[in-house]
C-alpha cells in the first residue's frame, strides 16, 4: 500500500484532472489524534485554516463523515460551508440538502431504552462513556483498563441481543468502541454516494479514514475512480489504496491541496 505522499505527484495529476474534487474525512482518528475521551477531539488551528481555505475553492467540495451525532460534528468542526454526514451518514447536512434516512427515526425510542440499561449495565467500569446519539449509540471505553475489555463488549451484545437477534439492531465494532446501530443497509459508503448525488456533477471523491466503518467509503470513492487513504501504521486488511501515517499527515496533504 503505497504512502500517499510518496505517489503524490500521480495523484495530484488525477486530481487536477478533475473539474471537482469532493473531499471527505472521517473526524476522530483522521482530522485529529484519538483521545482518551471523545468531547476533547479538537481540530489543530492549522487543520482547521487548511479545511476551510479548501472550502473556499472553486475546485473543492469538502466534508466529514463520522459516527459522531450530527450536531455534536457541526459543533466540533464548525467550518462554513461544508457537507457533514452523522451517525455514519444516517444524517446529512450542508451537501446541497438535508437528509435523514426516512428510516432512522423509528429507531430513536429504542436507541435510547439501549443505552439507559446500558449505563445501568456498565456502571461499575471506570473511564466507560455511553454516548447515546439519537440514531446509534457508542459505547468508548479507551479509558477503560483493558481488563474490562471482553465484559464491555459482553454487556452491550447481551444488552442488544433481543433487539438484534429480531433483525433490527447491529452491533459494530472500531478503535475502543462498540456501537449499537438501526439493521438498516446504511453506512459511510452510501452516505459518500448521497452527498456526490447532491453536488449534481460527480466529482471525483476522495476519502480518508481510520477504522472499520470507513472501509466501505474506501471502496465505494475508488469504485467511482477515486482516492481512498487509510490513516495509521501499515493495516494488511485495509481496501484503501493508499496509507498516511497521521492527522499530522493529513494535514500536510490539506496543504499540498490548496496548491493544486
Ligand atoms: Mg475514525
């Protein structure tokens, strides 16, 4: 998997090609370093400077795709003028035009009944955070000792198990977390295709990011002929064909856009 920046002048020659780039990001992991608990992942003043002169370009669509609930990304990001896509795309704002997926919302009332009995469940387990986001939940225990690790994991499948085995929950898993999530064929790969739907001309999409969820944006920017860039030390199992070390990379490769 070769290291972007190393190709990146055959990159940036497909790029250029290009009358729109649509860029997107992942947030945590990808635009800034994981943390110990996810309400204090800021951006860097220099990442947030690179995304919004980015925005600002003609050539550039720009936005974030994350787990995190849609106003808690809003909040956090907070840069004019970009698309942000929530609970791994189940919401959608600034692309052109708002979206929720019409079937989101009939979860709502359960999500929150899960993560009530969740927060009863683990309420032994120090450093353990139940973020209860409307359309899917996260269950963060990276302040966890990892000697809870397996009994975290238990509680939530336990917690969900009528819910899943009826076929109406998932339960997926990334960096020291573990989610509960409406069975609905939803995630950051349709959600990469509903915001290139809403810029009307395809541009070409590229999409960086860090951790399981992101895999089906990989595939679904270079199945349009993009750019897919997995964030962190070299992954075999990764679908993206390119790699950066870090956000601090990441950046690097903002600054190398606004020059192109
Ligand atoms: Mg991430």
């Amino acid at each position: 998997m070769p290291h972007l920046l190393n190709v990146w002048p055959s990159v940036s020659r497909k790029l250029s090609g290009a009358s729109r780039v649509l860029l997107l990001f992942d947030y945590d992991g990808t635009l800034t370093p994981i943390v110990a608990r996810p309400e204090i992942a800021r951006l860097s003043d220099e990442t947030r400077r690179l995304l919004s002169l980015l925005a600002g370009m003609d050539r550039f669509v720009v936005g974030v795709v994350s787990g995190r609930g849609l106003a808690d990304l809003e909040s956090l990001v907070a840069i004019p003028g970009l698309a942000y896509a929530g609970n791994h795309g189940l919401e959608i704002s600034g692309a052109g035009k708002d979206f929720v997926h019409p079937e989101a919302p009939a979860f709502e009332e359960t999500l929150a009944e899960v993560a009530s009995l969740l927060v009863q469940g683990l309420a032994g387990v120090p450093g353990i955070v139940v973020d209860s986001k409307r359309l899917t939940l996260t269950v963060h225990f990276r302040s966890t000792p990892d000697s809870y690790s397996e009994q975290v994991d238990d509680t939530v499948v336990a917690t969900a198990r009528p819910y899943v085995d009826a076929g109406r929950m998932k339960i997926t898993r990334g960096k020291k977390v573990v989610e509960v999530r409406p069975n609905i064929d939803w995630g950051k790969g349709k959600a990469i295709e509903q915001i290139r739907k809403n810029c009307g001309d395809s541009p070409l999409p590229m999409f960086f990011g860090d951790d399981e969820t992101d895999e089906e944006g990989f595939v679904t920017v270079q199945d349009a002929g993009g750019v897919a860039v997995y964030i962190g030390g070299t992954r075999q199992n990764t679908k993206a064909l390119h790699q950066l070390e870090s956000p601090q990379e990441v950046a690097q490769v903002l600054a190398l856009l606004t020059q192109l």
